[in-house]
C-alpha cells in the first residue's frame, strides 16, 4: 500500500520516516519528493508497506505524530491524476 506523508519539516531524512514507519512493520520504500531543479525537498514523501493491514495500522498510529516540531498528514495516497501535457514556452 502507498502512503501519502505530508506537512514533513524542513531536514526531514528518509531515515527517519523509515525509522517511524518500520515501527509499525515492514517498508518497502520510502520516496522523498524534492523540485526537479533546485533538489531542495517538497514537504511530503511517498511511504511503501507491502502488509495492508501494517500499513492501515501505521496510518492510524502516524497521522499527527510529531517529528521535529511538525505534526505529519499521513493517509492512504490517491492515484496519480493524468494531466494535460504542457506546451514548451520559446
């Protein structure tokens, strides 16, 4: 199942999302969303569970959990929405 982790602060590592996660059971993948040109971190990140009912106990646990002063958004993460391709500006 893929999790939608957001409101992450600023120096939040994957290590400490794997870390909170794999409390509550097995990750798979922990994706870090970061802007394409700048590299600098978006704010949310994309958690894997492979177990459903792992990753339905880790949403209930983590949603609102503190980490280094924010509180987390986590919830069970939509499909992507296809969006119209953009023209190049010259």
């Amino acid at each position: 199942m893929k999790i939608y982790v957001g409101s992450l602060p600023y120096g939040a590592a994957e290590s400490d999302l794997r870390g909170i996660f794999e409390a509550h059971g097995e990750v798979s993948e922990v994706a870090m969303i970061t802007d394409k040109f700048s590299g600098q971190p978006k704010g949310f990140c994309f958690v894997e569970m492979p177990n459903q009912a792992e990753a339905e106990a880790a949403i209930k646990a983590l949603d609102g959990h503190l980490l280094k002063g924010k509180n987390l958004k986590v919830n069970q993460a939509r499909p992507k929405e296809e969006r119209p391709k953009r023209r190049p500006r010259y």
